[in-house]
C-alpha cells in the first residue's frame, strides 16, 4: 500500500505548479489551467484521505465528483468568457483585459 506522505506530496506539487501558473501567467487559459491544477490537487489530498481514513463509507467519493463538477463548471464558465472577452477586445491577455469598460 502507498503511504499517504507519498499522496500529500504529489498533491503539494500539483497545487504549487499551479499556483505559480495562476500568479505568474498573463494568459487567462493558463490562468484557468492553474486553477484547474489546483483544483485537482485537492482531489487528490480528499482521496487520499478518504481511502486512508473512510474506505468503508461513500461520503468522499460523493465529495470528490461534487468537486469535479465544480472543476468542470468553472472551466466551461470561464472560457465562455475568455471567448468573449477575446471577440471584444481581440487578446486574451489580462493586463489588458483589467476594465469592465466595453
């Protein structure tokens, strides 16, 4: 059996590249990307600690594919509006998408 240091370690990675894609990136696809690394991070650390702690109950499995959905609506939501900000001001980039202003 893998220990669970081995699961919380892989989990701080993915959340840390992540991270460092949120705040260091321009781009808002990265951006979302980070998040959705981070995100995932989180999946992994719910999982672990359910396989370790609560294997005999569903409730973290029902948890984990709640956040999934969760990952998936924002990912759709978000590049619906990197869509349209993209079509308005023609980039994507977000020091320059930083005004409500049309």
């Amino acid at each position: 059996m893998i220990p669970l240091s081995w699961f919380l370690v892989v989990s701080l990675a993915l959340f840390s590249i992540g991270l460092f894609g949120v705040l260091a990136r321009r781009n808002s696809i990265a951006v979302i990307m980070g998040i959705e690394l981070m995100l995932n991070a989180v999946n992994i650390n719910l999982l672990a600690f359910w396989s370790y702690l609560y294997a005999s109950q569903m409730n973290g499995l029902v948890f984990i594919s709640i956040v999934f959905v969760a990952a998936a609506a924002e990912t759709a939501i978000g590049l619906a509006l990197v869509i349209s900000a993209y079509r308005s001001r023609a980039t994507i980039n977000l020091e320059e998408l930083n005004t409500l202003k049309g």
